[in-house]
C-alpha cells in the first residue's frame, strides 16, 4: 500500500540484519540539509524552521535535538540538500549496533523518544 501524496510507503519484511531487526516497516522521503554526508543507520532530526533533516545532535537548539527518523540510505548533501528514504516505523525494531548517532547521544538516552515514533531498538 502506498500513500504517494504524502510521499510514504510501506515496506515488507526486510532481510538487512545491518538496521531492521525484522517485521514490517515504512519509509518516508524527506530533505536532508545541505553539507550533511551520512550513511544509512544515521538517526536524525527534523529542523522546525526549515522542515529539512540532519544528524540529531543532542545540544542542538532548532528542533533537531529529537530523534525523528532513521536513514534508510547512504546520503551525500555536501552539495545541496537531497532527498533521501528514511524509515518512519518498524514493527520489528531498529538494530542499535546499525545506528548512527550525533554527539550527545547514547542509544539510553533516545531509547524511550525512538520507541514513541514507532521505532523501537532492538539491542
């Protein structure tokens, strides 16, 4: 099933042991800031003013300070902002070893946010 007009779609089980631990997920496309280079498993956060996605880095102060979202690909921004897939939810769980986390964050510290949004960690 797919929900074009808010640019969402849903997955089915996937193998990649790397980030998904298994079940049913569902991906979004979203705008990665400019000057942004990251690999997929990168947890990231929605800036408020923009609308646009980078690392989530605890101490940040435009919004991206919350988890938000996981990158489902490799991503290189470094010359404009792109657009990327992310994974919204997972019914399995996300693969803590898989994850990519921006300074301030420790998987303790965004277990209970990440698990609000649909994106349970599986150690």
């Amino acid at each position: 099933m797919a929900y074009e007009q808010a640019a969402y779609t849903a997955g089915t089980p996937v193998t990649d042991p790397q980030i998904i631990a298994g079940g049913t997920y569902t991906t979004r496309v979203i705008t990665v800031l400019s000057g942004e280079v990251r690999s997929a498993g990168a947890v990231l956060g929605k800036i408020t003013a923009s609308g646009k996605y980078k690392l989530s880095a605890s101490a940040a102060g435009d919004g991206s300070q919350t988890p938000a979202l996981v990158l489902a690909q490799d991503v290189d921004a470094s010359g404009g902002d792109v657009e990327a897939v992310c994974y919204e939810t997972c019914s399995g769980g996300i693969v803590a070893s898989g994850l990519t986390l921006g300074t301030g964050h420790t998987i303790a510290s965004i277990r209970d946010a990440m698990r609000d949004i649909g994106l349970p960690i599986d150690d």
